[in-house]
C-alpha cells in the first residue's frame, strides 16, 4: 500500500511538472508572437469588411450604462492624456527626465516605442478606413479629427508610451512601495484607455481589440530589442 502511494505521489507530481513544461513551451516569445499576430490578422480582415459586430454594440450600451460617481469624468481625463497636445507635454517631459538621469538610450527606446505604435496606428487606419461608431446608435461624446476607427490609436499610444514605461519600471527599480505604485498607475491607465474610448462612443470594442492585439506585438518586441541596446557600447 505504502509503495502504491508513493508511485501515485510520483505519477501527480511528473503529471504537474509535465503540464508546467507544456505551458512553459507553449508561451515562449515566438508562440505569444504568432498568436497575437494572428489574432489581430483575423479581427482586421473581418473588421475591413464590417462595420462593427453585433457584439460591439452590445458592449458599448453596456458600458455606457455604467454609472459610478466620477465615472465618465474619469473617462474623460483618460481619453484627455491621450489627445495630441498632452501626449506631446507627457512624452517631451518623461524624455527631459531620462536625459537628465543620464538614461540616454532609455529616452530613446522610450521614443521609438512611441512614435511607433503611433505609426503602426496611422497605418492600419489607412489601410482598414473603418468608420467611426454610428452617433445613431450610441452616445458620442467627442468631435473627430479623423473619420478612421480600426485600430484605437489612443490604445496604441498608451501601450507603446505607458507599457513601455511599465516594463522599465519593472525591470529598473527595486522592490519598494513606489514601484509597486507605479506599476498600479501605469497598469490601470493601460486597461481604462479601452474602456475610455468605449465609454465615450469613439471607438468599437474590436477596435480596441485590434489596438491591444497590435499594441502587445510591439511592445514585445521592443521589450526584446531593449537590453540588446542597452548593453551595445
């Protein structure tokens, strides 16, 4: 009996470690890649040819039903820091402080981070030209300067300036309550972006989709390129 026990012992503990393996396998960077790519692939194909889904509109009623205290003043300040005035003043001051800090090639990485996952929203909007939300069917809230919706280009911004900061702030600081607070900050302006651009009737939810899909891709890459840069002499 004893020796019964202890080979089923045996047999849960290799099964546990064969599934961890597997997972371990399965989400290396190039399968996180792959999926994600293809992910986006499919939702901008079907976002080329419709409008918005059915589940778009279902989502956008929804969370616009929502009805916190500060809710859609919350909502508003998030859409706000990513409109084109405060994103110069936001991304010029962070890059004044790494250049003073003496993190040269943290500015630049910082920089290219950016003004690429804003490039890569300039162009799949070109490329899709999906309209915007119907005012007729939700409330919108905004004025447009541009007409095009697919991808967010506002989700964009935020992954590729916030989550960026978000990884340096991960792997540079040490383990204090300031870290720990940054880390909520920028992760929640990652997540609230979507539901801004939702809420306030600029944006499909496979929009925002599509913006955190593409946004992760690069991000990633980024996040792969940066210690090759950083120890280049």
């Amino acid at each position: 009996m004893s020796d019964l026990k202890i080979n089923k012992k045996f047999i849960t503990e290799q099964t546990s470690v064969s599934k961890f393996s597997f997972f371990h396998r399965f989400f290396t960077f190039k399968n996180t890649l792959i999926a994600l790519i293809t992910g986006f692939f499919i939702l901008t194909i079907f976002a080329k040819i419709h409008p918005y889904f059915y589940f778009d509109l279902y989502i956008t009623i929804n969370i616009q039903k929502i009805n916190f205290p500060l809710w859609g003043e919350l909502m508003y300040l998030i859409t706000l820091v990513g409109n084109l005035p405060w994103v110069i003043v936001i991304v010029s001051t962070i890059l004044m402080i790494s250049i003073i800090l003496k993190k040269i090639k943290d500015s630049l990485m910082i920089l290219i981070s950016t003004t690429g996952a804003i490039a890569i929203s300039h162009f799949f909007k070109f490329l899709i030209n999906r309209p915007r939300p119907d005012n007729h069917l939700i409330n919108q809230f905004d004025k447009f300067a541009y007409s095009d919706s697919f991808p967010s280009g506002h989700v964009l911004f935020y992954i590729g300036f916030f989550g960026f900061l978000f990884f340096l702030t991960f792997a540079n600081l040490k383990k204090t309550w300031l870290r720990q607070f940054l880390l909520v900050i920028l992760g929640l302006m990652i997540i609230l972006i979507g539901f801004s651009r939702i809420y306030r009737g600029a944006h499909w939810f496979s929009d925002v989709l599509g913006a955190y899909l593409i946004g992760l891709v690069w991000l990633l890459v980024m996040i792969y390129i940066y210690p090759r840069i950083i120890t280049k002499n």
